[in-house]
C-alpha cells in the first residue's frame, strides 16, 4: 500500500486545475480549445477519489477520533487561514475604496466569516475587489469552494466507517451510498434542465452529489487486495465506461470508472512512486492560484502581453508559492 503515485497524481490534478481556471478566467480565444484537455471538474472529482481512500486508511490508523481530526486540521487549516487572512490584506491594495472604508466594510467581515467557517459562496467577494467589467465576477477564490464538501467528508468518514464495521456485507453499504449519491445528482440535474435554473446545477455538485467518488475511495480501502490482482483489468474496463459516458453525457458509472482508471495508474509505474519526496505542494497550487490569475486578469495582463507568456508566469509562481507553502507552513504543522 505504501508504495504509490498519489503524490504525483495529485500534483497533475491541481496542475490541471490551475490551466483550466486560466483558460476560464482569461478568457483568451487562442486559450479555449484547450478547455476540453484541462477540466476542472475532472480533477476535482479526482481529489475526491484519492481523499476517500487516503482518508479512510488515516482513519482507520489512527488511534482516537481527536487526534484524527487533529491530524485533517493540521493538513488543511494553516495554508487555508494563510490564503484566506492574506487575501484580506494584499487585495485592500488593489480594492476601489480607500484602506479605511475598505477595513470598515462590513462586507469584508462578512466574507471573514463566511470563509473561516468554509461557507464560501455566503459571500465570496471583498469590498471594491474584482469588479472590472473584463472579469466574470468579484469572487477572490473560485477554487475554495471544494474544502466544505472536503471538510464535510472529513466529519462523515467517522460515522461512515462506524456503519461499516456494523455490516457484514460492506459492498452493500458502499454500493447504497454510490446509489443514492447518482439519484441525487442526477435527480437535481434534471431539474435544472426543467426549470433553467442554475441553482440546481449548483446544488447537484455539493457533498451528496460527490459521494460517489469519494466512496469509491473508501471502498478500495476494504477490497485493496481483489483491486490490486486484477487492477488491468478494472484499468481497461473503466477506460471503456468513461469514454462511453463522456461521449453519450452520463454520469453514472463514471465515478466508479474514473477511480478505477486513477487507482490503476497510482499503483503502477513504480518510477513516480518518489514524485513527493522534494514536498507535497499539490494543495497549496490548488488554493494560490486563483486571486493571482484574477490579479493578472484586473490588470490586463493577458490583453497587454503575449498571453502565454504571462500564463507561464502564474504557473511558475504558483507552483513557486505550493513549494514554499510546504516546506515552511505545512511541513512544520504536520511533523507536531
């Protein structure tokens, strides 16, 4: 088990995620064929089948219920205050209003609140930030979004696992829940086709609809071994289901294909295995990146540059920033 490509998978996961969100954010037309190659919604259900197996074997080693979650706390708070409070700070720079208007903006505090508590899309944005007509929106940090439905699979694994160990039959209960999280989604999407409302949409991609990766995850745990003999096969076979659902636009059995192609290649190609070994810098990439390309974006960067160049700037930067993030914040927070 210890032998795996996770940390690479995950560094190519955020990688995509940071493309995909330039090409969206930019809006550069010389950008946009490449949206369908970076997809973000891709790799963000790509966390979450890697989360629901890395959580549950943590869990499951771990001694007590409070130093697991002390453990989640140690992996995911500090970079995650760090962004947030420094947001805060460097964008009262750049805002409309004045430094004092903006500090006694209520809308600042509300997005304080809204954020530590991981309730990000109660209020997004900070007062005068991101308000040119070039961008989409004034959110700060479109990515954040993720860290509830992951805190929320961090408070449920407890109960989940609690469930399993009362089941003698475990894959009953894994394949109930990936059942019930389809309907969901599925059920909503519906009726966001029916209604032409973009809430459903909305409501259809939070923790229910996403259970159906993350229980993969949790199931590999339990059949590890039945996996890894035949994971060629669970290779090919999920390869076919996830180009067929891709192509006819189901997402049915996606969930239980796409973890299955992602378990594959983590287990194999034994040269990745040490991909980690110089820092684990996939979360910070994934939480930095986006108010810097909405920096570059409200400057005019991409219009007033040649815009692969300045892509290639936030790249190296971000990337810069999740090395330093993990060798003096995260690395440090973990090892105590």
């Amino acid at each position: 088990m210890r032998q795996n490509n996770f940390d690479f998978l995950r560094f190519v996961f955020a990688f995509i995620v940071v493309c995909g969100h330039i090409i969206v954010i930019s809006g550069v037309e010389a950008f946009q064929p490449f949206g369908r190659v970076f997809n973000t919604y891709l790799s963000v259900t790509g966390f979450f089948c890697i989360s629901g197996f890395l959580i549950t074997r943590s869990y499951v080693r771990t001694q007590s219920i409070k130093a697991y979650f002390k453990k989640r706390a140690a992996r995911i708070l500090p970079p995650y205050l760090l962004v947030i409070v420094s947001c805060v700070l460097l964008l009262s720079l750049v805002s409309d209003y004045g430094l004092r208007d903006y500090f006694t903006n209520a809308q600042l505090y509300r997005y304080l609140l809204a954020n530590l508590t991981f309730l990000n899309f109660l209020e997004p944005c900070l007062p005068g930030v991101f308000t040119s007509d070039r961008l989409m929106d004034c959110s700060v940090n479109g990515a954040l979004w993720t860290l509830k439905v992951e805190v929320a699979f961090y408070v449920l694994v407890p109960v989940l696992l609690w469930l399993v160990g009362k089941v003698k039959r475990k894959y009953v209960l894994f394949v109930l829940i990936y059942v019930l999280s389809i309907a969901y989604r599925s059920g909503l999407g519906e009726l966001a086709s029916a209604t032409g409302n973009h809430y459903w949409t909305v409501l259809a991609r939070q923790l229910p609809g996403f259970m159906s990766y993350f229980v993969c995850g949790m199931a590999l745990h339990y059949y590890f071994d039945f996996f890894i003999k035949r994971k060629w096969h669970f290779l090919v076979i999920g390869l076919l289901v996830f180009v067929l659902e891709r192509h006819i636009g189901l997402e049915v059995f996606t969930p239980l294909a796409f973890a299955s192609m992602i378990f594959a290649v983590a287990y194999s190609f034994r040269g990745l295995n040490n991909f980690g070994k110089y820092g684990d810098i996939s979360y910070g990439i994934y939480i930095y990146h986006c108010p810097l390309i909405k920096l570059a974006d409200d400057f005019g960067l991409f219009e007033r540059y040649n815009p692969y160049w300045v892509a290639a700037g936030i790249i190296v930067l971000v990337l810069m920033l999740g090395f330093l993030s993990w060798h003096l914040l995260e690395k440090r927070f973990l090892k105590r």
